[in-house]
C-alpha cells in the first residue's frame, strides 16, 4: 500500500519580498514609510543647517519674556507687563469664545432658515434662498468687513445718547437710545451689555495661569443639576405611563426643578445687572463689546448658517414623506411634525456634515486679524510673531493649537452622532 509522503516545506528566499503577493503589500509598506522618514529626515536636517547659519536655533524661551502690548478685547486679567505666553493665552480664549458663539448662533440660525426654505408660503421661501445664495456665495472675509463698517460708521457717537436739561424742559428725544429695555447701548466705539455683579460673590480660585470665578462654578453646576433632575422627572413620568398607561402630570415639578435651585442660588449671591450708564464723554459701567468681535461673530455666523440651512434642508429632504404623512394622519400639528418626527430622523443625516462647518468656522476665525480683533492669530502669529522673530516657532504653535481644538470639535460632534445614529439589532 502506497503511502503518501508530506509536502516538503517552501523555504523563504528574498525574491519572495518582491514576487509572493503574501509579502509584496508589507515590503512596500516599508519602502514607502522608510522613504516617508528619510524625507522627513532631509528636510529637518536642512532646516536646521539654515537656522544654524541664520543663528536662529529653535527655542521656545521667548514665550516667558515680556509681551509689552496691549489687548482690547479680554476675558481673563492681562497687561502689557504679561509674558507672550499669557498673551497667547488670551489669543486662544478670545478664539475658542468666538468658536462657541458662531457655532451656536449658526446653528440656530441655520436650522430655522433650512425649516423656513421648504415652506409652502413662496414669499418666505424665496427670502430665505436670497439669504442663503448671497451669504455663501460672497467670501466671508467681505462680509466682516461689510459688518465692522456699518458698525464703526452707521452706529451713533456715545454722546448722542446724551439727555439735558434743556432737552427735557423741550421734550425733545435724543439722537439716539439704548435697546432691550433700556439697558444695551450700540455705538461706534463698541456695544455696551450689562454686567453680572454679586453682592455675597463665592470668590475665585487660581488654576495654573487661569483664575476660575467660583460663582461661574455654582451656577454650572446648578444647572447641570437642574437639567439632570428634568431628565430623571421625564424618565419617571414615562416608566408610569408605560406600566399604567396614563402618564402623571409633571409640569409643576419640571418648572421647579429647572428654575428653582438657579433662582435661589442667584438670590444667594446676590446677583444683579449693571447696567452700563453715559457718563463724561462715553460709557461707564456694564461690559464693552468691541465691533470688531460683534463683526467678527456675526459674519462667521450669518456665512456659515448658510451652509447649515443647506445642510438642514437636504436632511430633511431626506426623510420620507411618509413620515409627514403618517404624522398628520394621527392628528399632529406641523410644527410638532416638524421638530418630534422629521428633525431627529434628520439629524442623522445632518450631523456629519455639520462637523465640518464647525471646524470651519474654527479655522476662519483667524480672519479677525482684518479687523483687529486680537484673536490667538493676531496676538501668538502677529505680534509676538513681529516682535520676537520666531516665525517657525509660532507658526509650529498655532497650527499645533488649531489641530488640537479640531480634533477635540471633531470628536465631541462624532461622540453625539453614535448617540443619535440608528442602533442596528
């Protein structure tokens, strides 16, 4: 009986590197990325031969010398004896608030345009396609500086707001007057809001270069728990109806949980507004608004919600009209329709494209540097930049800073799109 004898075993020889496609991938995977380094390699080497001969080796011990520059627009304690790093600092503060702000209002905005662009009403429609076709079809740049103009040249002179003595025996009005009660006064030198002031303030505490306001604190932390309590109310109420089904009435409940503990804690502290007041030849009180942030934060807005009222429409477009249908079939309103039946299946669709929105309105906050609002370019990559001469160093900074706050956006975004996207069983 014949038996049959084992397969001799294939020995590796180095043609099979190039030859075998069990190998041919990995070795140009290799290749590649050993070509990718020895690049890398040759341009840092070359870089650092011509800063050797321009004597300029790269440190980054400039941050910690002496800024001597003013900034206009603050949210945390500078002076021009700081070093360039707190500068950079208040650059990065000043960025990240007008990131959150655009991205808010845009949002707001653009939802209710991209609601507003499929209604049957032709006269709406059509105004909204006029808004969203001029805005994004005009570089953004423009349009900031379209808005920082009117500001600076349409809005009134602090002393037109000015009332006499013989103004009043006259009955006459002044030029001009504040707004939303009497308490927000828009000039041509800045927008002059209330200011939250505390009678019994909790104090701040000092985190590393950032002082912390304590009673910032409390109020996030009330209203954290404001909100988790409105949710647990909901959740409560709905595991009766399910078990019962009637569902318990919770509107009491909800409108004290979720005002009650701020109010309180606002009375506590003793919260009031000040409210900004003309006094000599300008404003006293209050907090000034510079116009080159209002400008800056309303053409990031009102350009960016144009794509996000585009984005909205196509989500929605996206739903099956079965849906409305079948909605208006048990009897709910549009409205209603709308915002618990076709708007979360959407938002499906519309969260993807919406992160790259809020990344751009990051990014293009940068253009503040054309109207001199002192965002995290004009004080790190201007000013420092010109003062110190360490090109390469700021610009390593910003982009490092700039990547890190996409990615942080970008991850945030992505987080919430899993909690939203259909749930496969």
């Amino acid at each position: 009986m014949a038996i049959a004898s084992e397969t001799p075993k294939e020995t590796f020889r180095l043609g099979m590197l190039v030859y075998d496609t069990r190998y041919r991938s990995l070795t140009i995977q290799v290749v590649v990325m050993l070509l990718a380094m020895a690049g890398a390699w040759w341009l840092y080497d070359n870089l650092m031969a011509n800063l050797r001969v321009l004597d300029k080796e790269p440190s980054f011990s400039f941050l910690w010398n002496r800024a001597g520059y003013d900034i206009n627009q603050t949210l945390i304690p500078y002076t021009n004896d700081d070093t360039h790093f707190r500068a950079m600092l208040v650059g990065l503060v000043n960025t990240i608030l007008v990131a959150v702000l655009g991205c808010i209002a845009a949002t707001v905005i653009g939802i209710i345009v991209g609601v507003l662009r499929l209604s049957k009403n032709w006269l709406v429609a059509r105004l909204m396609t006029v808004y969203v076709e001029g805005f994004r079809n005009v570089p953004v740049l423009l349009w900031i500086l379209v808005i920082f103009a009117v500001f600076t040249e349409i809005t009134p002179q602090p002393r037109d707001f000015r009332v006499t003595d013989e103004m009043i025996a006259a009955g006459e009005e002044p030029v001009a007057s504040k707004i939303l009660f009497d308490s927000v006064a828009v000039t041509n030198r800045g927008t002059f809001v209330p200011k939250a002031v505390y009678e019994r303030s909790l104090g701040e505490i000092q985190i590393g270069f950032l002082p912390i306001s304590l009673n910032t604190v409390a109020i996030l932390a009330v209203i954290v728990g404001s909100i988790l309590g409105y949710r647990a109310i909901k959740k409560h109420a709905t595991a009766v109806q399910e078990a019962t089904g009637v569902r318990p009435k919770t509107l009491w409940k909800s409108l004290l949980v979720s005002f009650g503990p701020i109010i309180l804690l606002l009375f506590a502290l003793g919260f009031h507004l000040e409210i900004p007041t003309l006094g000599g030849f300008n404003f006293t009180g209050g907090i000034l608004v510079s116009n080159a942030l209002m400008a800056l934060w309303l053409g990031l807005t009102l350009y960016t919600a144009a794509f996000i009222a585009e984005i909205v429409r196509a989500g929605i477009l996206a739903i099956s009209k079965g849906q409305t249908e079948a909605s208006y079939a048990l009897g709910i309103r549009p409205g209603r329709t709308m915002s618990l039946v076709i708007l979360p299946q959407a938002l499906r669709v519309i969260i993807p494209p919406l992160i790259s929105q809020y990344l751009n309105l990051t990014k293009n906050s940068s253009l503040a540097i054309a109207v001199s609002y002192m965002d995290l370019r004009g004080t790190l990559g201007g000013i420092t930049l010109n003062q110190t001469g360490r090109e390469l160093e700021c610009m390593l900074i910003l982009m490092l800073i700039y990547l890190a706050l996409s990615l942080l956006i970008s991850s945030g975004m992505n987080v919430y799109n899993n909690a939203v996207k259909l749930k496969e069983r």
